[in-house]
C-alpha cells in the first residue's frame, strides 16, 4: 500500500512538472500581441508636402534664331584657253562652278582638273551675238543660218568635247537665244542627254524660259554679271551687296570670268559672305531648288 502511494505521488509529481514544462515551451513560442501606439499629438499643424520642382538653371541671355542662309552659285564662264587661273581658281575653298568652252587648248585638262577636285562644271556653248561676225563666238558655235542636222552635228561635237558636264550655260548668243525654233531643237537634245540650262541673259528678249517649258527643261538665268568692269573694287562690291538682302534669301545665279581682278576679289570676299550666311552652291543645287517650286 505504502508503494502504491509513492508510486502515485510520484505519478502526480512527473504529470505537474511535464505540464509546467509544456506551459513553458507554448509560452516561449507565442506571438507578442501587437501593440498599437496612438499617433503623439503634433503642437504644430503641418503644413502640405509641396511637390518637388527641378532646380532651376540660372538664365541665359536669348539668342536671336540665325537668319536663312542664302543659296548663290558663281559660274565662272570662259575656261579652257589657259590653266594658270584654273589653278589660282582651284585654290579658293568655295563650291564655285565652271563653264568650260568646247574646242579649246586646254579643255580637257580643265575639265579633269575640274572633276578631280569635284567642282561642277558646265558646257560653255558658243552661240550666234547679235555683233556677228565683228565678235566672234569661238570654236564650235551655233548659226542661226545651220539647218538642224548642222545643229545637231556641232552640238554632239561640243558635248563630247567636255567631260563630266552637268548642264549648259551660253557663250554670247544674243541672237541665237532669240530664235525660238534653233532653242528648241537645242533643248530638246540637252534633254535627252538629262543636261540644264542657265541663261546667261546676253539677250533682254531671250526665249530661254518660254522655249524650255515647252519641251520640259530643267532651267534658270544669270542675276548678275560680276565683272561687265574689270575694276577690283566694282567686283568685290558687287559681291558684297549680296549678302545686304534685306531679308530676301531667293537663290541667285552669278557669272563672272577668270581675270585676275574676279579671282582677288572672290577671295577676298568669302570671309564676309561666309559671316552673313551666304551659301556658295554648285548651281545644279539651285536648278533643283527652282524645279522643285515649279
């Protein structure tokens, strides 16, 4: 009997302490609950979050939009007789062009001179003046008194005479631009050979525009002769009023020739038309400007 009660009590005691043990291992494991803590009274009101602007950079002065450039092509006419401006030409950094006469001493070599240095070159026509026969128009030449297979003859001739041409410009012509019937018969064969035309204007009444809507060619006249003087200081002037265009920026054609005077004077009136954003082109920029607006 005395064995059974310790043996109970013994009983009980490991049952409390397994159950003190088992209350101890759920308590360790338990979640804290969480405590909500009220928000602490602010003694001041605060004020809206402001949205966060970009740091401003510090103000530049404005600057005027530049004007438009404007587009000028310089044909200079009458190449093929000497080499020695062709040189002084090929010095001046400017998209210059060059009218190269057929049938000349150095006509070719101008034109490869030409061609290596890429600047565009044109076939100097020669063509009837009105002052014929006191001032003839040169090698290969254009009558009006030729019948359409002489035309066509000389005018193949000239052609294949100046490689790497681009377009055509006239060579005197006061009386032949007037004949409409010859210029179309001309036009129509610079057509086909997919060439331009600018009129020289040597003739008040010449039939260039009229003739050359006509049969579809691409063309576009002389503005101004840069050297009708062969005085420096005309020529340069005559540059320089280009660039006071008064807000005109229409591309203009110019023509001058290869006198030692022309040459000084584009030279030295680059830096100033380059300064008022006046653009030397090639003048098959400018054709392709006009057909464009057309």
């Amino acid at each position: 009997m005395r064995l059974f009660k310790r043996l109970f009590t013994s009983l009980v005691i490991f049952l409390i302490v397994v159950s003190i043990a088992g209350i101890i291992y759920v308590l360790q494991f338990q979640e804290e609950p969480a405590v909500i803590k009220e928000p602490k009274k602010e003694t001041k009101q605060k004020e809206p979050r402001k949205a966060v602007t970009p740091k401003k950079e510090k103000a530049k002065p404005l600057s005027l939009k530049p004007e438009p450039s404007r587009q000028v092509a310089i044909i200079i006419d009458d190449i093929g007789n000497d080499l020695k401006p062709v040189k002084e030409l090929l010095k001046i950094n400017a998209d210059l062009t060059f009218a190269i006469l057929p049938l000349c001493t150095h006509t070719r070599e101008a034109a490869e001179m030409f061609h290596q240095a890429h600047r565009e070159t044109l076939l100097h026509l020669p063509m009837e003046p009105v002052s014929y026969p006191r001032e003839k128009p040169g090698n290969g030449a254009l009558f009006t008194d030729m019948n359409d297979e002489e035309l066509v003859f000389q005018l193949e001739k000239d052609i294949a005479d100046v490689p790497y041409i681009t377009g055509v410009n006239n060579h005197m012509g006061s009386k032949f631009m007037m004949d409409e019937k010859k210029l179309t018969l001309v036009f129509n064969k610079l057509k086909k050979n997919k060439l331009f035309f600018v009129d020289s204007r040597t003739s008040a009444d010449s039939k260039a525009f009229v003739t050359a809507e006509k049969v579809g060619l691409p063309v576009a006249a002389r503005k101004i002769f840069l050297d009708n003087s062969r005085d420096y200081n005309e020529i340069y002037n005559n540059l320089i009023n280009i660039a006071k265009k008064d807000g005109d920026v229409s591309p203009m054609i110019l023509i001058g020739h290869p006198y030692p005077e022309t040459i000084r004077a584009i030279i030295n009136a680059m830096k100033v038309l380059r300064e008022k954003r006046v653009s030397i082109v090639p003048v098959s920029q400018i054709i392709n400007k006009v057909k464009a607006s057309n």
